[in-house]
C-alpha cells in the first residue's frame, strides 16, 4: 500500500478532499475522520475551520468553491382580505454542489425536504401551497439548514428498511420527539431526536442517560439550534459509533448561519403565485419549465377531471356513473376481501381500489348537482363489516366479480385502465401465494 508522506500539505478544499480519500484508502477509516486529518495537515483546526477560511479567502477568486443552491415555496393566504399570495425564494451558498451530497430518491426522507422536489440540479421547490408568506418562509429556512446540515456532516437520510432499523429501538428512547435517521458514508447509523425543553430538565435527563448508556449506545446534547425548530427544540444526537458522533458534534457546533442575520429579513425573491422561479441551472440548460402542475386543464377519452390539486396534478375518473346498486355490490365484495387473509401486498391494492371508488362515488354525486347522501358515505367504509372469504378460490372469483362490474359500468379510459391493473395486481399476488 502506497504510503502517504506527511509534508503534503493541500491549500484548497479540493486538495484537502483528494488528500482525505487517499488517507481513507490507506488508513481505512471513515470519510469524516479522514477530512479532519486532512485538514490539520494543511495547518487548521479540523474540517470546518479550512472550510470557512478556505471560502472566506477564496470564494471571491475561485467562484467554483461556491455553489448556489436555490430553494422556493409557492404560498395563498385565505385568511387576509383581499385573499394574498405569492412565490417565495431563497439562494444560499455551499461548497458542493447539490448532486454531491443529496440524491434525488433521498430528499424527501431528509428533515425538512418531505414536501420538496428536484426541479433543477440547483433548485428544489416544495409542491403544496403553504398558507402564508411567513410560513413559506419559515419552512424554506428549515430547508436551508437542512442542507447545511447533510453537505457538512456527510451523513444522509435512511431511505430503506435496511437502514432504519438498526434505529428501531430508539423510538422507545425516553422523551423522543422529533426523530430523524441518518446514515453517514460508512454505513453507521446517527438518530437525531428534538424535543423541547422539558427533555432537558435533570430528571428526564438523567433517565435518557441511563436509557442510552444501558444499550451500550452514546448520546449527546450539542450545542446547536438544530433542524426541528431552531432555537426552540432541543437536539440530541444519538450513536453507535462513538468517533461518529463525536464528528458529527464537532462538525455541527462549528456550523456557521447559513445565511447572516434574521431568517425573516433574509434576502428574500419574493414573487407573484401564477410565476415559476427559473434557476441559473434551469435557464443554462436550455429547457423550459413545464407548468406548475395542477395550474392547467388537460383532456384524456372518456374521462374527466374531477379534482386539481395545485402542485401535485390533476385526478380523473371515467365520464360515467355507476348505479348506485352496482357500488353497494362491489364495495360489499371489497369489504370481505379485506376481512380475508390476503398477502400484505394483495391486500394493500384492495385498499386502494376501494378509496378510488369512492371518491368516484362522491365525484358522481357532485357531478349530479348534489352532496353525497348519508348513504352513500356509509356505501365503502360505513357498517358492519361482513365476513372474510375463506378459499383462495373464493377470493379470486370475487376480485374476479368486481373487475366485470367495473368493466361494464364504466366505459373504457385510463383511470378505469388503473383501478383494474391495481385490482389484477392483487388478483395475480394473491394467485401466486395460494400455488406455495
């Protein structure tokens, strides 16, 4: 193995990186661990003290150690009159950019990303309407800081079953609240919980320290506002691995604001709702943003949209109604396959032709000029359940019954195309589990 002479000494944070994964290679240590080391050869402290110097001096000469990253938040304010609303958006700086510490399928399991898409490699933006301008703010802060968080620590968000559980027993920690789970590089787990002050008083104190220590786990309060609520929850981080955490405090107390000053006078890209924030990614690339979806009417054969939710798109049902007889029939079918033993998989694809149906239901009623009566709310979910059916034969011929319902009541069109693939799909899992 080729050994590392320790006078090299890297002046830019590309050069401490390359440094750090030699190091790691050699020494087989973790990412992070290898950054410090890296760095206390190149004359600072740890990490974030050449990370902040080394962008301090030499952002303005080398624009590449900076990346801007764009985030926004459409927003409607019903409560005001006049009813106001508008796009908020807010830019700030790391030293990666976004696709080296985040990944598309990881945003919406990171603290603070849930409601948030990859519109550009620069920009994420949030899909639903926040109900105010202050509240679009706050939540796009939160964001920021989230950011902030996985670029500096290196760790990211557990997106598997594999990797939360592991983290499992610490939903039993005494006073959780507020968990999120993280993965750093190496595979160790770190659970961050916040939860408010009272978690922080010696009595409940005290039992989370025994609680930790008795699972011959580590724990930690830093001294930081967290992702949660800054300032207002309290952050404990939670290990395995001693050495991580112990990176990882080091890495988040040393955490500089990600943008001077107070979140609320920020420099905040307000703009009108019907706008579309277009980032330099987006405009460099050459293609044009698609309308935000659920802002426009589209057209499919034998359908009709019934529902537009704005972010999220447009739902549709067939331009016909069923009788209400042929729902009673078919809903009564789907209660007893929910009361019989399906495969979990099977029984999850019932469960979603049945909610389908009746909001189809409901559209129908709608449609009509009208509410939908009592009855018809108690058509899918109200009653006494009846019984399971017992045979798999039984089950298949009544999942076989629902499909030539639906197929003669509704006329060919790709959402009754979607409920009977849904409804075949649990037909052919549920066929297969009774050939074992």
């Amino acid at each position: 193995m080729e050994h590392i002479p320790q006078s090299v000494q890297p002046s830019t944070l590309a050069g401490i990186s390359r440094l750090a994964k030699a190091i790691k290679k050699q020494d087989q240590i973790t990412h992070l661990a290898a950054l410090e080391i890296a760095a206390q050869r190149a004359g600072y402290q740890n990490y974030q003290h050449a990370r902040h110097a080394l962008n301090r001096d030499q952002a303005p000469l080398h624009g590449q150690l900076v990346h801007r990253i764009y985030l926004s938040a459409y927003w409607r304010d019903s409560s005001s009159k006049p009813r106001q609303s508008g796009l908020e958006t807010i830019r700030i700086e790391l030293p990666r950019p976004l696709a080296e510490f985040l990944k598309r399928h990881q945003i919406h399991r990171a603290r603070n990303l849930e409601g948030f898409f990859l519109e550009s490699k620069d920009h994420l933006e949030m899909r639903s309407n926040l109900d105010s301008q202050i509240r679009a703010r706050e939540l796009l802060q939160r964001a920021a800081l989230s950011l902030q968080f996985i670029e500096a620590t290196g760790l990211r968000p557990a997106t598997n079953r594999l990797q939360r559980k592991p983290m499992d027993q610490l939903d039993d920690l005494p006073n959780v609240d507020h968990s999120s789970r993280w993965i750093s590089p190496a595979g160790d787990w770190v659970f961050l919980d916040e939860p408010y002050s009272h978690a922080t008083k010696d009595q409940y104190h005290s039992e989370r320290v025994d609680w930790v220590a008795s699972r011959g786990l580590h724990g930690a309060w830093p001294n930081w506002n967290g992702l949660y609520y800054p300032g207002n929850a309290h952050p404990h981080l939670t290990a395995a691995n001693q050495t991580l955490l112990n990176q990882v405090i080091s890495t988040v107390q040393a955490l500089p604001p990600v943008i001077e000053g107070d979140w609320q006078q920020w420099p905040w890209i307000s703009d009108g709702y019907t706008s579309q924030f277009i980032s330099p990614a987006r405009e460099a690339s050459g293609n044009k943003r698609k309308p935000r979806a659920g802002t426009t009417y589209g057209w499919s054969k034998n359908a009709y949209q019934y529902q537009t939710i704005e972010g999220h798109g447009s739902v549709w049902k067939p331009d016909q109604s069923m009788t209400l007889g042929n729902h009673v029939a078919v809903s009564d079918e789907l209660k007893r396959l929910c009361q019989s033993k399906l495969p979990i998989t099977a029984y999850n694809k019932i469960l979603e032709v049945r909610s389908e149906l009746e909001n189809w239901l409901f559209a129908e009623a709608s449609r009509a000029g009208r509410d939908a009566t009592d009855a018809e709310h108690d058509v899918y979910y109200g009653g006494e359940s009846p019984a399971g059916y017992k045979t798999d034969m039984d089950r298949l011929a009544a999942m076989d019954r629902v499909r030539a319902t639906l197929t003669t009541s509704y006329p060919d069109c790709k959402p009754r195309r979607d409920l009977l693939k849904s409804l075949a799909t649990a037909r052919a899992l549920t066929q297969k589990s009774a050939t074992r």
